[in-house]
C-alpha cells in the first residue's frame, strides 16, 4: 500500500464524492507531510476514521481516533483486529485491515509481518495488532504471548473493556474480581489478570497500561510502541476503554469514568527495556517522537 | 419463484448453480455460452447502447492512480462511457456505509442493488472492481434487479455476470471501445 491508492485519476474526480477528495486532499499522510502526523490533526484534517457504528459515547471511539492520528506512517500500515467490538469500527477505517477469527489476530499479525519483510524488504511496514481484552486475555492468550516469546515484531494493543460487551456482557479474564454484569450476576470469583505484567515477563520490549482519558498520551504511547516494534521487537498497550452500557453509564459519562480509573486499576504502568530505551532517545534525536 | 429478471429472481442466485463457469482463456461467456471474445463485446456494446439509464460502475483500480495501467484504464473508460453514452457512478471502496448510502452517486458492493433500482439502471458494466467484491456484487445485482450485468475483468471473469470478458487490459479495452463505435454507427445511436 502507499499513499498512490488514493490518487484519484483525473478522469473520475469530478464523479467522485467530496469525502473521497478530502481523503486524498486533506488526510495526514506520513508520506506526503511535512511535519509529523498527530492529534492535533483531528480538528482539522480529514480523519482516517470518521463514521463508525459503535454505541454512541463510547471511548473505544474516541481511543481508535487517537490511536490513527498517531499512527508514524498510516499508508504503510496494516491492522490486525479480532472478534468484539472493535471489529465493528473496522470496516469504516480507510487503512488495510484484516480481520482474523476471534483470538487468532497475533498469530496471524506475526504471519503478515514476516511475508511483508519478505515480500518490501526496502520498506518499513508496520504491522499493529488491535483486540478487546476478549480476544487478547482469553481466547487468544496463547497466540498472543507466543508472539511475544518468538520476538515478532509487531505491536499489540488490547482495547480493554473489562467484559465482553457485544453479546451481553459476560465476564472476561479482565473483568475486575467482584464485579457483577447482566450475564455474570454471582460475580467474578477471581482478580483481573494483568496482562501488562504477562507482557513484560513474556518478553515484550515496551509494556504501557493507561487508559485513553489523555489522548495526547496514548498518541505518545501508540508512537513509541510502533518505532520498537519496528526495530527490536514485539510492544504491547492495554488499553482501558469502558463499556459504559455494561457498567450503567450514560453516553457523556465515558471520560470520567477512565479519569477515574487512572488513579485506580489503571494507575500508570510502564515498563521498557534499557535497549527501546535508548532506541527511543535515538528517535528523539531524529525527531521521530 | 417469480419470472423476471435476467435470472428469474431465482432463489439460488449463484451462476454456478447453474452450471456455468467463468470462460476459458480467449473466450467470453454470454448468459449462458461460451463465445469469442468480439462476439461478447459487440453484445455487452448492443446492450449499453439500447437499455435505459446504460451505467458504468469504475472500481478502486481504475479510480485511483496507483499504478501506469490504472492510468491509462482512467483515460479509456472515460471514453468507453461517453461512446456508449452511459453515465458512471463510481465504487470507490468497499467499506459498508451507515445510515445508508446515497444512491444518487455512489454504488455500494454490499447493496448494489439500492443504487440499480433508484437509477432505474438497466444494464451496466462492472470495471476495476476487485473480483472478491465483483462476485459478491453481482450476486446481489442478479438475484434482486432486471438489470443486464457486464464484468469487463483483469483476470479470470465472473460467472455471476449475464457478459463478462476476461483478461482485459488497456489494450483489450481499446478494442472494446473501437467495437462499441462500430455498433453505435450500426445502431444510428
């Protein structure tokens, strides 16, 4: 892919609708821009990602908004997603997506990552894995830790809404110990499992758990955590995005619930090895970050 | 099952069930045969030149300007449109759209037919669209519209089409284009 596939021929562009131009005119291309792509181009730019079908509020949302607008090179971009909600806003996402069957997005990210480095080996392609905690935590937890054991590199971001909403809230290994959802009603009997930590242990060369409150933040974090994975291997994000139907909230209420959970289960946790973290200041220095 | 429609609106919009295939290299397939290459495209021209409301539908791989070929495909089917005196109405991605699309202007592959009906398009040609997204489009289009479809395609062909030519290239499309002068002259169109 590059940014060529949205150069409309001349011959069509006046059959073709505006949305469609201001793609091509207006979005934030790494390729074609001169300064760096990043949130600040949501108030402006043509946005990646504009319509979506998801419930109205909801800061999964607002979280793939910023996830795109910090992406390095979005043209050069290939994202993996799961079964759960958030394979609902991919179809809307002007970027290569593939969506693989529930739990298999790691294993089938690592098999993209290494054909394209095959098939481009002149051209940095990044390969970002994006799932609810569903498919990361549960169903998926052996592709995704083996990914990290085999060093892949690719970055893995869980969209963590500690239930699996879409089929009316059941509890995934997320879920927090105690909590009660419709189709939960005894409570979950054992603690939230850290996924942040298997992360680390499992050989992940960067770990973050926030939440998406700060979107200047996250951009930060997507950003660092793609520039590893391109040079020393797989990175990892959890990411708390709540379901606010599931939890009784109303469509405004999303931001101070992730507010609080930063002073709470989503206090800040960081961890980068002593390499990303030179490669980082080395990014710095380039004006990468 | 009613009786209208190219395909009957059968409930088993699927051409293979039928037991028809995509052609064999050099060949076109018409409804249901096997014929010359020229033989298809003096038809599909036939066809575009005396329905009502005649459309082509130009796909991502000819809208955009990734590559010389699409280029060059650009520059032919905006003529092939105006020998044919068709209008066009692009596809150009194939991402579902919510609340609905506007069939005014825009064909949609996972609901082509929205766009056939509101247009009253009675025969078109598919071009540039990518075969998985064809296949399913037309489909759809043969089982709910009486539209005749055309598959103007790069590799094989599509089945699903009541005319599909295969391996078309911008060499290939410039002789469609010199046939569908012939036919316009033949017609007095």
């Amino acid at each position: 892919m590059s940014v060529d596939i949205y150069k409309i021929n001349p011959e069509f562009r006046d059959i073709m609708p505006q949305e469609i131009i201001d793609l091509e005119d207006n979005a934030t291309w790494a390729g074609e821009s001169v300064e760096k792509r990043g949130i600040n181009d949501l108030t402006d730019k043509k946005e990646i990602l504009e319509e979506h079908s998801l419930c109205a509020g909801c800061p999964e949302a607002a979280a793939l908004r910023y996830i795109l607008a910090a992406l390095p090179t979005p043209e050069e971009t290939i994202i993996v997603n799961s079964t759960g909600c958030t394979s609902l806003m991919f179809p809307h996402i002007a970027l290569h997506t593939v969506h693989s069957l529930f739990g298999n997005q790691n294993a089938v990210a690592s098999g993209i990552k290494r054909v394209l480095e095959w098939r481009f080996p002149d051209k940095v392609k990044d390969v970002v894995v994006l799932a609810g905690d569903g498919a990361t935590v549960d169903i998926g937890l052996d592709y995704t830790l083996q990914s990290f054991f085999r060093q892949e590199k690719i970055t893995t971001i869980c969209f963590d809404n500690e239930v699996y909403a879409n089929t009316g809230g059941q509890e995934s290994g997320s879920t927090p110990k105690g909590q009660v959802f419709k189709m939960a009603p005894k409570g979950k009997a054992f603690d939230k499992v850290p996924m942040w930590e298997l992360a680390v242990t499992s050989g992940c060369q960067y770990s973050v758990k926030l939440t998406a409150s700060a979107p200047k933040k996250v951009a930060k974090v997507l950003r660092e955590a793609v520039l590893i994975a391109r040079e020393l291997g797989p990175t990892y994000i959890h990411l708390y995005t709540p379901c606010i139907l599931e939890i009784g909230l109303a469509a405004n209420e999303g931001l101070w619930e992730m507010k609080e959970q930063d002073k709470d289960r989503f206090a800040d946790f960081k961890f980068v090895t002593p390499e990303a973290e030179a490669y980082l200041k080395e990014c710095k220095k380039k004006g990468l970050l | 099952m009613a009786n209208l429609g190219p395909a009957y609106y059968s409930p088993y919009p699927v051409a293979a069930y039928d037991g028809l295939l995509t052609p064999p290299e050099g060949k076109a397939l018409l409804l249901t045969d096997i014929v010359d290459e020229e033989v298809a495209m003096r038809e599909i021209a036939r066809v575009m030149l005396t329905s009502e409301n005649a459309t082509i539908f130009p796909g991502p791989q000819v809208l955009y300007a990734w590559n010389d070929e699409a280029k060059k495909k650009a520059t032919l089917i905006k003529e092939m449109a105006e020998v044919l005196n068709a209008k066009m109405i692009p596809m150009y991605d194939y991402r579902p759209k919510y609340p609905k699309i506007d069939a005014e202007v825009e064909i949609n592959p996972n609901h082509p037919n929205l766009t056939i009906w509101h247009n009253n398009i009675k025969a078109c040609i598919f071009v540039g669209v990518h075969c998985h997204y064809a296949n399913v489009a037309l489909k759809i289009v043969r089982s709910e519209t009486d539209c005749y479809t055309a598959a103007i395609c790069g590799l094989s062909g599509h089945e699903d089409a009541m005319a599909t030519i295969r391996d078309q290239h911008s060499e290939e499309m410039a002789k469609f284009i010199k046939i569908a002068k012939e036919v316009k002259q033949e017609l007095g169109k």
